[in-house]
C-alpha cells in the first residue's frame, strides 16, 4: 500500500476555499435515497450531526487544492469527541520523542518503559498500535502520563490547529486527576531514564452550546433524572480533528512550527499501521473485524475486506456520539477527507449504554463513506 502515499508527502502548495453553488458530490451524498442515510438526515438536529467533507483535486504537479463542504458545522455546538483525541495525543508523544533532547539519541519506539507506580513493562510501538487497531484507552492513558495536561492543550495550541481542549483520561477511575505521573524509559546498555510527571492546572470548564445533554443519565446503578452535563469533558470539534490529519498527511503544506516534528521512521511506521485492519495486526478478527474501527465505508459491515480502499483515520464512540476523521483514497486515484459526528440516543439517557449506534449510527456513516466514493468515482469515469 505504501507506494500509494508517495505523492501525499511531497506537496508544496495548498490552497483552501469554501463553495455553496451547484450540487456537489457532497450535496448529493446528504440527499441520497438510500434509507441509512436518510433516516438520519430526516431528524439532523436530533441527531447532532455535523459534517466535514474536503474535496481534493491535483493540479499537473500533483499538488493538492483542498475545497471544504460543510453540513451543520459549528464548533461551537460541543460534541462529545470521545477516542478521537487519541490522534493528537499520539502525534504529540513521537515528536516528544523525537525532538527532546533527553529522549532522541537514546530512546526509541521499542525502548521498554514503566509507569512510576506500576510495574507493567511497555513500549511505545505497542500503544501506538493498540490505539490505532482497536483503540485502547489504556494506551492512550500512558501518553497522557508521558505529556500531562497541560503539555497536551499547550502543545496543540502552539500549532495553530483550531479549538481544543483536552480535560482527562479516558475510561480510568480519577480521569481528570491533575498529577500525570510520567515514565521511566529502560534503553540497552544505558541507565534508565525519567520523563518525569507534573502537576497541571484546574480544569477550566468549557464555555460552548449544547453542553447539557439529554433528560437522564446513569450514575452507577441509579438513574439521575437531569441533563449529563459535559462542560469538564474533552473538546475537540472536527475542523480542529481534520486539522491534526492533514498535518500528518500533508505536512509539507504547513509552516515547521505548526507541523507534527516526527522522526521520518516513527511517521512511516505510523502511516503504515493506519490502513491496516486489526486482523493484520495480530487481533482476533472474531472479536475485532475488519471494519471495527472504519465508520465510514466498512463501520456496518463485519465482512473480511481488502485494500482496494484505503483508509487513513481515527473513530470515537462513546454517550451515544460516534465520530469518524478519515482520508480515504482508492487505487483508482480517488481521495477526499471526510470527518463527521452524529449523536444516536432516542431514550436521551446517557451511560446506560442503550444507544443505536449498530441501528442507525454506524450504517448512516458506512453509507455516506460508500455513497461519497460511488459519486467521486462516477464523475472520475465520466
């Protein structure tokens, strides 16, 4: 698959534009007959839904010029963005890798390491492949201890990115807790070295619309008759989301102060794990199938695929949310990005794990995936 990438990482110029004339590709995409997407589409407000779909054509150098469509967007209108996070996280933690000086020569993606406290020995290689294969929160949990709070929400905003924040943990007791413990790296044929951990600031709660959710919600087994109030959560709107993805795959469009700085054979080791399905990956496809973490295209069907296309993403699914930020391309030539959330909850209860993610949620976006690639490669034939 590799050799399809080449072009993406040699590109020079980017421009952006915002377009509302004529139907597009997108436009009738969203209009589709096709009951996935329109038993959704019927009730978008309902289901929170926002999209971001980015058109990519390529002049006769090969470089890209990027076009924005947009259905509901506003980041303002806070969704719960639930495993996404752990993309930046994770580009953020290569290159603290590979940029600090106490780290570079000496430590490597393979290089054993503790949690100071535990006594589990980890790798770096192994998270990032745990979170790119089925999305392990424990993984992404270690890089939080690596970076800390307050690194992660600095580090992003120096990249001009767009709005973030990142508040806790995820699925941990003591999420939010402020202390992120740090590391201890054990390199061959040296002393061990400490990444050590800091203290961050309170958590500022998040000052945006729609951050009261629902009518009810769970809290152990009593059932609390109010909204879910989400303001100390995690923010990560898709703009910013699809954002971090062309930062890694068209690094070359950006200034070096608002790229990801990752040594080369971290990033390729990355982009190679990214398109693969868990099976490919040492994952039982029983329990993990192929399309376990690709909403779009693949998200409803549990069908072994092949790599006809290719898909370059991170998914989120958690209070009834689902979210998918993807680039997706075929070998036929066809690529666009494509990131878009949509709430599924009719009984507006929250943490009782009754949502229609398999019902309505993961067939609406394998649809619009499908949908957006028939129409792209219908006007690529035409």
């Amino acid at each position: 698959m590799r050799c399809i990438w080449v072009c993406c990482f040699t590109i020079l110029v980017v421009f952006t534009s915002c377009k509302t004339g004529s139907p597009s590709v997108f436009e009738q995409a969203l209009q589709s007959s096709n009951p996935k997407i329109k038993n959704v589409m019927q009730s978008p407000a309902g289901h929170e839904i926002q999209i971001l779909y980015t058109e990519i054509k390529r002049d006769s150098l090969n470089r890209p010029q990027f076009t924005e469509y947009a259905f509901n967007l506003d980041e303002d209108n806070y969704f719960y963005p639930a495993s996404t996070v752990k993309l930046p996280v994770l580009l953020l933690a290569l290159e603290k890798l590979s940029t600090d000086p106490l780290l570079r020569d000496q430590v490597d993606l393979n290089t054993p390491y503790k949690i100071p406290g535990d006594t589990v020995v980890h790798q770096l290689a192994t998270d990032l492949v745990e979170i790119i294969a089925v999305s392990d929160n424990e993984a992404y949990n270690h890089l939080f201890e690596f970076l800390g709070r307050d690194s992660i929400n600095a580090l992003v905003a120096r990249k001009r990115l767009g709005p973030f924040q990142i508040n806790h943990r995820l699925s941990t007791p003591d999420s939010d807790a402020a202390l992120s413990r740090g590391l201890v790296f054990y390199p061959q044929n040296a002393d061990s070295i400490v990444v050590s951990g800091y203290t961050s600031k309170p958590i500022k709660k998040l000052n945006l619309k729609n951050l009261r959710k629902g009518k009810a919600y769970m809290q152990g087994d009593s059932l609390v008759e109010q909204a879910f109030d989400f303001s100390a959560k995690n923010y990560f709107p898709l703009r910013t989301q699809q954002e971090v993805l062309k930062r890694l795959l068209f690094e070359n469009a950006y200034t070096p102060e608002e790229r990801f700085q990752i040594k080369p054979e971290y990033r390729d080791f990355l982009l190679e794990t990214m398109p693969k399905y868990p099976r490919e990956l040492g994952y039982d496809p029983e329990q993990f199938p192929d399309g376990y973490v690709k909403f779009f295209v693949y998200g409803d069907t549990a069908a072994k695929l092949d790599h006809s296309v290719a898909i370059f993403n991170k998914v989120g699914d958690a209070y009834g949310t689902l979210t998918d930020n993807a680039f997706i391309q075929t070998k036929d030539g066809v690529e666009f990005l494509l990131s878009a959330t949509l709430l599924v909850n009719e009984n507006a209860t929250f943490n009782d794990d009754t949502y229609e993610y398999e019902e309505l949620g993961l067939p609406f976006l394998g649809e619009l995936g499908r949908e957006i690639l028939r129409l792209k490669q219908s006007e690529q034939d035409y």
